[in-house]
C-alpha cells in the first residue's frame, strides 16, 4: 500500500495532485477535439459555408464539448465513476482530515 502525504486543508486539488490535474485537463481538451473533428468531418454537412464559419463552428464544437466535459468532471455526483477510471481529483486518496479542537 503507496503511502501519500495528505495535503494540508484548503490546499486546491490541482496544487496537491497536479497529475490528475493535468490529465483530467488533457482529457477534456481530446474530447473537444474529438467532437470538432466529428462535427467538420463526419456528423454535419458544412460543405454550403465559407471556410470562416466552418473554422468557428468547429472552435465552437471544441469549446462547448470541452467545457461540458470539464463540467462533468467537477461534477460531485459523478466523481465515484470517475475515481473508477482513474480520472478523479485525487481527493479518495488523501485519507481523512485530522480533528481540530478549539482552545477554550
């Protein structure tokens, strides 16, 4: 069993497990990109429009399939699947906060 330092509380998930961070971050944008390249190649017929408008429905695509993405990631309902698959915050891996009593 890896033994992992816990983070200090308040410590931002991205700053205690950059890893995760960075590929949670990578996963989002290849689904974007996934979804801009189905959108230009496969799924819609953009053969009527100007090379502008197709360049941005495409950025478009990108953007709104990254962004949904990112959202289902910070997503609480859904972060048990994702510790699952190996995309969660990392936060499973930092045991429990220690209790803190307050000085009389």
């Amino acid at each position: 069993m890896a033994i992992h330092p816990v983070p200090s509380e308040g410590t931002p998930t991205q700053v205690a497990h950059p890893g995760r961070a960075i590929l949670r971050t990578f996963v989002a944008a290849l689904v974007g990109v996934v979804l801009a390249w189905v959108v230009r190649t496969v799924g819609v017929d953009l053969a009527g429009f100007s090379d502008v408008i197709v360049d941005s429905l495409t950025a478009a695509a990108w953007a709104v399939g990254t962004g949904v993405i990112q959202w289902l990631l910070s997503h609480p309902r859904l972060q048990r699947f994702f510790e699952i698959i190996g995309l969660g915050t990392g936060v499973e891996k930092e045991g429990l906060p220690v209790a803190r009593h307050k000085a009389d």
